[in-house]
C-alpha cells in the first residue's frame, strides 16, 4: 500500500501537537496538509486534575486560534503572587516574596485555567477544523531522504512527509527515531494534586509556600473560593499521603495551609504524578523538529512546561509559513535551524533554572536557606527586577514569535 501523504505529519495529539496543526491550518489558510497522530485510544485518557498556569503570551496564542473563548470563564486571572517559606511545624508563614502580576500593559501575567478544559477546548476546535487525528497510532520507524520522511507506524500505515514533528511527550517515540538523544534525571519527589474549596475569596491570588520536600501551590480557580492544589512531597511520603483517608489529607492540607483562605474542604479526588526531568541535546535533525515535553520536561516549580511548549508551537509555526511563502522546503536545514536557534536557549536556560528552583528551595540547609531568603528579599526591595520576572513568566521577553503576540503569522 503507498504510504497516505502530507506536508507536515506531528506525533502526538496532546497540547502542543494539537495547538501546532491548528495553528499552522490557520496561519496557512489550509494549504499545508496536516495530520496528527496519537497512540492512545480516543476518549482513553485519564481525568487530568491539574490547573495550568497559563502566560500571558500563551493567552495570545490561544485567543489568536480561537480557543481562549472557549475557556475564559473558566479562566482565573492571578492578581498577585505570594511566595511564603518557613517550616512546617511553624505557625508563622514568612513572606519571601510578593508581586504584582500584571504585565506593564496592566493584562494578568498569568491566569489558572483547569488542564481538562483546555485538552477539550482544543479538541472541540481541532474537530470543527476537520483536522486529521489518527488514534492508536505511534511511529516504530522512520526513514529520511534529502526530499522528505517516511514514518511507519506499528500494525497500521505508512506516512510520508517533507516535516515530521515530534510532540509526542516525554517518552517520545518520533524524537527517539530521529536520533535525538535526551539528558535528564528523576527528582525524589512526587507531585500531589487536588482542589480544595475555602470559605475565604483568594481575590486571585497565588501562592508558592517553600517546605523542605518542595513548593506547596495553591492556584486560584474561579469564583473566588476554591482553588487548585500542586503539592510537591518527597515520593515515600507522598504515597502515605495519598493513602490517607480524607479527614487525615484534610488536616495534612491544613498545617500546609497554615490558616490562609480559612476552613478548607475537600472539593475533588487526588492524583500523584512522579517528577522528573529531561533535555534533548538538539531540537530538530533530519526533517524531525521537537516541541513541547519531547523536547524538554521541567519541574512544575514555576508552571511553565506548557507555556514553553506554545513558545516552540509559536516559533515553529513561524517558521514553517515564513519558508512555504517563501516556496522553499519546509523540512530542509535552513527551516530546522532557524527553529533550533530560536527556542534552544529559551528552552534550555528555563529548564535548568526550574531545576535549580527546585534544589535551591526543596530542602533545609541552612546555608541555602539564608541564600534564598536574601536573594527573595532583595528582589522584594528592586521594583524592577520584579517587572523583569513578571514579563519572562508571562513569556513576552526576546524575540517573540507573532502568535505570542496575538497575531497568525
Ligand atoms: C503536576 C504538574 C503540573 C503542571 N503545571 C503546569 C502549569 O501550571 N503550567 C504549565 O505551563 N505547565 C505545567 N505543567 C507541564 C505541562 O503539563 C506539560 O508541559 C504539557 O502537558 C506538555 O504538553 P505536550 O503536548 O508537549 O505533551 P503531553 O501533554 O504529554 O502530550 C503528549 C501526547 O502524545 C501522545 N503520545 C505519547 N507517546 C506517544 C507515542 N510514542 N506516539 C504517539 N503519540 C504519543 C500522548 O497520548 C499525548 O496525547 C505541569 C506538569 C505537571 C506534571
């Protein structure tokens, strides 16, 4: 059987594989022909509990597709940040940091969007698109020419393409195949994620309280008195935690809680997801470019996984419309090395500074606990080295691509 082809073929039909085919159906008005390929069931993906952060720039994104109104009022602006330390047994939580989150244009640098709403909000569009996803699909092998690529799925079909782009996760498949080689490490720590309901409104607030095992954020969802839980645990307490009936997580929430927000309840099921970390040494070779968790997965210390994962779908769908426009190949070196450059420092710089978040805040030597706090409490008293931090987390500094921007390319 001939091999089905198209322009551009993308594994992995998560957040950044979908954002990417919807922005490049958009921007090229439907003259590149896209499919999307995932090897899980439809409809077999486990509820997704988490609140995304979500930058400014992201915002951008997502309202220049036409997904941002579909998720709006389920979108929580944060008003302000409020990072706290301080031991658990302590009543008293120390204010390290507090600021203002608006950009200097006055838009929220950031809001809090439930992570299932935005995975159906993208689905929705992806179908009333008429895009290609191709389920129960992964790529087992792939083959490059200097005209394009041939990837061979296991037990189904043969694609072939001038573009292949791996969003395929952690565990990528298609960047594996490519030859991209990753770096990376596990952390001894487990991410535990909740929501909880308080009787007090947060007015938007969000806060990073620093314990010895990692962050404790809490993450304003809207109307004002629930909100998203990001526990960081080191693992063998995380899974006692877990294990705990609900009048003891509750209690455990509380001491976290240190009395904030009021009288606390449970509002929905626990989840716990391992944390670990990874790089890959480059991210394109061969026709193959890589976004998103395949190219990177950070620490959730500051939530920015996904923002980065749209800051690569921005680049890369510039790229590939600036080269099509240009009538050159959108797969050859030139197109690949223009998105290699324009997101590796970008990518690599925010992956070791979570990591280095995570080292310098998630344990209890004094010497970096006195470095800490006077690193916080000197940008407290510098206004504008905090304007700096709002607008790098809102994703709007360097060179921005245009869909960060708001506009198609
Ligand atoms: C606890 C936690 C909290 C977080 N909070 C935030 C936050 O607040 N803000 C933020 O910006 N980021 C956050 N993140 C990071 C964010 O979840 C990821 O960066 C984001 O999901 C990456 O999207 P993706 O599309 O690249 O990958 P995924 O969402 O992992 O999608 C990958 C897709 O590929 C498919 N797939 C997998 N393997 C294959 C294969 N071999 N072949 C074909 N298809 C395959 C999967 O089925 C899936 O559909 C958080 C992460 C964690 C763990």
């Amino acid at each position: 059987m001939l091999p089905e082809r198209f322009d551009i073929v993308i594994s992995g039909a998560g957040f950044a594989g979908v954002a990417l085919a919807l922005a490049l159906r958009q921007a090229a008005d439907g003259a590149l022909t896209v499919a999307v390929l995932d090897r899980a069931k439809p409809g077999a993906a486990t509820a997704d509990l988490r609140a995304f952060a979500i930058s400014a720039g992201s915002v951008h994104l997502l309202q220049a597709l036409g997904i941002w109104p579909l998720i709006e009022s389920e979108a929580q602006p944060v008003t302000a940040i409020n990072i706290t330390g301080g031991k658990l047994e302590s009543p008293i939580r120390q204010t390290l940091l507090s600021y203002d989150n608006h950009t200097e244009f006055g838009e929220p640098a950031s809001y809090i969007v439930p992570a299932a709403r935005l995975r159906d909000a993208l689905m929705v569009t992806a179908q009333a698109a008429g895009l290609v996803i191709i389920p129960e699909t992964m790529p087992s092998q792939l083959t490059v020419t200097s005209g394009g690529i041939e990837i061979v799925c296991a037990g189904c079909q043969t694609f072939s393409a001038q573009l292949g782009v791996a969003s395929d996760g952690r565990r990528s498949s298609l960047r594996d195949l490519a030859g991209i080689k990753t770096v990376g490490w596990t952390y001894p720590q487990t991410a535990i994620i909740t929501t909880v309901a308080h009787s007090e409104l947060h007015n938007g607030v969000a806060t990073q309280h620093f314990l010895e095992a990692g962050p404790f954020a809490i993450l304003p969802l809207t109307g004002g008195h629930r909100s998203s839980l990001v526990w960081t645990e080191a693992t063998a307490e995380a899974i006692r935690v877990m294990a705990l009936n609900d009048a003891d997580f509750l209690a455990a929430l509380e001491q976290r809680f240190g009395g904030i927000l009021g009288t606390l309840h449970l509002d929905g099921p626990r989840a716990a997801q391992p944390l670990d970390m990874h790089l890959s040494r480059s991210l394109a070779s061969g026709r193959v470019a890589v976004i998103g968790d395949a190219a990177r997965g950070v620490h959730p210390i500051a939530g920015q996984g996904l923002n980065l994962a749209l800051r690569d779908v921005a680049a890369l769908t510039e790229t590939i419309i600036d080269t099509a426009r240009l009538g050159l190949d959108i797969g050859a070196p030139e197109a690949m090395h223009r998105y290699e450059r324009w997101r590796r420092f970008d990518g690599a710089m925010s992956a070791a500074a979570m990591d280095g978040l995570n080292r310098l805040f998630s344990n209890d030597n004094p010497a970096l606990r006195a470095a800490r706090e006077a690193g916080l409490g000197l940008t407290d008293r510098l206004p504008g080295l905090k304007d700096f931090f709002v607008a790098e987390a809102a994703g709007l500094t360097g060179a921005v691509p245009k869909l960060l921007a708001g506009e198609l390319p």
